[in-house]
C-alpha cells in the first residue's frame, strides 16, 4: 500500500517523514519537486591524472548522510547509508532510488565516495561524518582512484519562505589517493640502449584509515601503528613489480611501474625505512647491474610523507658508472621539494 499525503496536510506532518525512508512510497507527484533531495556532482580539480575514467559521471557514487535539528541538535538521523547516486545521460542528472524529501529546521551532513562499491573500501557514517578503512588492492588493474566529498546544507523553514529551499546537494570530489611516479633515463653519455630487466617496490602500506581530523573540517589519513594491520609488502611480496623488459635509448625517460594507464595509485602516508626499491638493469656492453634504493631517503627532501591528492615524480639517471642517482623528487603542484640527488650503489 503506499501512503499518499495530500498536499493540504503535508507541511505539518513534514517533522514526521521528511528525511526518512520508511514510508510505503513515494509522495504524490503534485507535490513541489523542489522539496526532493537531489545531488549535483563535480571534481574540484579540473584535471583527472590519476584516473583512467573520461568523466566523473562514468561512475555512480555512494552518499552517506544525516540531518540533527538546528536549534537543539540532538542525536544524527540517518537519511543515506552508502546509496547509490547514479548519473542518467537521458535526463542529465543525478539520481538514486527511494526519494528523500527535505526536513525544514535541520541541518544535513553527507558524505560520499566515487566510485561506489570500491573493493577495499568499508565506510561507516557517523555524527556526521565519514570513517573509511581502505586497503588497496594488491592488482595494479584493480586500484582504482577514489574520490571523496562532503557538504553541509541548513533547510530552514521554506513553508513560510520558498527562498529557504535547500535546493541540490553540490558534491565536490576531490582525490584521496596519491600517484607516484619511478622514472628511468638514460645519460645522453652512455653510448647505446640500457635495458631494464626486472623493478620491485616493497615496503608500502596498503591498509589506513580516512578520516575527519581532530578539531577540524577536513579529512585526513591515519596509518595502522601495527606493521600487520598495515598489510605492508614485502620483497616477496611486493606493492609494484616489472618483470617485462623496458628498453631504454640512450637520453630517453620511462616510467617503470605505468604500463598504459595503470598508474602507481598509493594511500597517503609516511614513507617507512623498509620502503625499498630495486632494479636490475643491462648495460649497453652485456653488464648486468642491480642497484637497490632506499626510497624514504628520496622522500626524506619532502618531509618523508607521500601527501594525499598529490603526484610525487622520483627520476633515477643511469649513467656510465656502477651507480644510479636519483634526481630531485618533483611534486604534482610543480612545486619542487627542497634537497640534493643521493645515490644507489650496487648490491
């Protein structure tokens, strides 16, 4: 049976359903579709570097949210639990199942992520605000770049003023992930191709926790303190791995880990001193080398710390000699961190 509220009675008995989804459907259709909860969707950057999707609408994404009254909040109601909001080309908009309906004298919080269903991804919801305990999938092809946002909106009492009508929800994604990038040139000194056999990267956690940051309106992450709940790699169980030859002409720049578009997608966090890189590689004389690096003293120039949304680009310069220099780490923002080149000797 569905519950149809003549439009005479809606107003007063609004603090009631409003915000809510146990109703037996939906309201009836000459009800103002202004008091309909509806979302638009945005990416605060124009750029999309660290994703292979075209556009944000690609996706669906999942909102989370709760409303507290304004004057006297009290304890968060829930009114979206990890829904689904999915952009239709028919209508160009957003939309979600089980329509919600606005509560005037209450304030919303919501929250949400992109894309919706992300493996690893366990978000909960809660005074409004958003907990996500993520690990990142050991399958470069499954590491996905996520986006988060959050917005806030007051409904304030449109029965007596239509101004007041919250009207959508403006959703701005903003990336949580970083990308790092390991680059090879080649001195224009060496005389022919250096050819990259094998590259590992260990060390890197894969598990942390996203979350709103102590007395403050953003969101930060949290790493695990336990090297176990970290589920960090190992050598024999690495974060990034090469085993296809990369051949590299004499003056020319390649990224050992992005093949295509699988970029090297990170959780931000403190790079650790087991965090370990190691590349063997052939000379244009037959040599074979391996030369293994401390990765965290290439991030000790920029505070040790891979920033969330940010790119990190690492450059390491083989040249004639048995040892390989990494270049001044360059950042996403093109800000360039402060430090000197420190070199990898042979193992």
């Amino acid at each position: 049976m569905q519950l149809r509220i003549p439009k005479s009675i809606f107003y007063p008995i609004a603090m009631l359903l409003a915000g809510c989804s146990s109703t037996d459907g939906p309201l009836p259709e000459d009800e103002p579709s202004a008091l309909r909860m509806e979302f638009t969707a945005k990416e605060i950057s124009g750029s999309r570097a660290l994703t292979t999707a075209d556009n944000i609408t690609d996706q669906p994404f999942a909102v989370w949210g709760s409303y507290v009254n304004t004057e006297n909040p009290g304890a968060h109601q829930a009114v979206f639990d990890a829904t689904e909001v999915a952009f239709s080309t028919e209508n160009n908009a957003w939309g979600y199942a089980d329509t919600q309906y606005w509560l005037p004298g209450f304030t919303y919080s919501f929250a949400a992520l992109h894309p919706a269903g992300a493996d690893g991804a366990k978000a909960t919801f809660a005074k409004g605000a958003m907990t996500l305990d993520y690990t990142i999938s050991t399958d470069p092809n499954e590491r996905v770049d996520l986006l988060h946002a959050v917005a806030e909106k007051e409904c304030g009492d449109y029965t007596a003023d239509p101004t007041l009508v919250p009207g959508p929800v403006a959703m701005q994604f903003a990336h949580i992930l970083c990308q790092v990038h390991f680059l090879v040139r080649v001195d224009p000194a060496v005389r022919g191709n250096v050819t990259v056999t094998s590259a590992k990267l260990w060390g890197i956690d894969r598990r942390a926790i996203f979350e709103k940051a102590p007395s403050s309106d953003g969101y930060h992450w949290v790493n695990m303190p336990d090297r176990g709940d970290a589920l960090t790699t190992t050598k024999d169980a690495p974060y990034a791995v090469r085993t296809e030859a990369l051949t590299i002409p004499s003056g020319e720049k390649h990224h050992l880990f992005q093949v295509g578009e699988n970029r090297l997608l990170i959780i931000p966090q403190y790079v650790g001193t087991d965090a370990t890189l190691e590349v063997e590689y052939t000379m244009p004389d037959g040599t074979q080398r391996k030369a293994t690096a401390d990765v965290w003293q290439a991030a000790a120039s920029h505070d040790g710390r891979w920033l969330i949304g940010k790119n990190f680009s690492y450059t390491m310069v083989v040249g004639a000699d048995e040892y390989i220099i990494f270049e001044k780490p360059v950042i996403s923002d093109w800000q360039l961190s402060e430090g000197g080149n420190y070199i990898i000797q042979d193992k």
